[in-house]
C-alpha cells in the first residue's frame, strides 16, 4: 500500500490541484459576469445577451466539478447518528456501501453525460455560440474525477 500510496500522492495532488484551481477562477469570473449582468440590467439598462448562458455553463461546471473535492476528503454530508450503534464493522460496511453507489453514480455521469454530449452536439447556446455539449461535459469530467476521488478517500483511509 506504501508503493502505491508514494505513487497516487503526486497524482492527486496534481488532479485536485486544478480542480480546486479551475473552480476558483470559474467563481471568480462567475462574480464578475453575474456583477455585470445586474449593473447591465439595473443601471444602464441593457443586459448582455451573453450573460445568463456564460454564467449558466460556469455555474454547472463548478458546482459539479466542486462536489468532488468534499467527496475526496469525505467531508461532504452524510447520517452519522447510526455510526455508534452500528459499531466499526459496520461503519467500515456502510462506508464501503457508499463507495460502491457513488461509484456507480460516477459510471452513470460518464456514460449518460457522454450520450447528453452526442445528443447536444448541435445545440447551440443562445448569446455565447457555444455547444451545449460543453456544458454536458462537466458530467462524465466529473464522473472520472469522482472516480480519482474515491481512490484518495481509500488511500488516505487505508494509511492511516
């Protein structure tokens, strides 16, 4: 577990770096865009048309690509009033259960978000000219970044 754990470390912190990298400048720039919408709007009375989409596409890719930095570090909600009761078998057996289901999720967010992609692939987004197959992007992206995520929370479980 050593070598494997010497190996994935370098991995995840690179993988998660620009994932938390990417979703801070997505927030920023989402500040600034949502900022010059309302200044657009309420005083000089003439809103972008390209406002609402652009904020749209960054707001789905961060909050989906985000969720997966709280999945990492198993910091994300979650029933602990059983773990007592349950005992440390059967927490261990819960949490492997919960694995196996975002696993599965993940599975679901590459397959079908790869055939949203294929289906969008000539949608167009009113005002930016973007693909919507772009903003479907963020789900299989984000399936195998929950997959990364998975692999840390258990080496970082299995560690320690």
């Amino acid at each position: 577990m050593k070598q494997f754990k010497k190996i994935w470390d370098p991995i995840d912190k690179i993988v998660f770096g620009l994932v938390k990298y990417a979703c801070v400048l997505m927030l920023a720039a989402l500040v600034v865009i949502v900022f010059y919408i309302f200044l657009g709007r309420y005083v000089l009375h003439n809103s972008p048309a390209w406002g609402e989409p652009l904020s749209l596409l960054l707001l789905t890719w961060m909050s989906i690509l985000g969720s997966s930095t709280v999945l990492r570090t198993d910091e994300h909600l979650k029933v602990t009033m059983f773990d007592e009761k349950l005992g440390k078998k059967g927490v261990l057996i819960t949490d492997i259960l919960s694995t196996i289901l975002v696993f599965i999720f993940a599975l679901f967010m590459i397959i079908y978000g790869r055939q949203l992609m294929i289906q969008a692939r000539n949608n167009m987004m009113g005002g930016i000219k973007i693909p919507y197959r772009y903003m479907y992007l963020a789900m299989p992206v984000t399936g195998i970044v929950y997959i990364f995520a998975l692999i840390s929370q258990w080496v970082r479980r299995l560690s320690s």
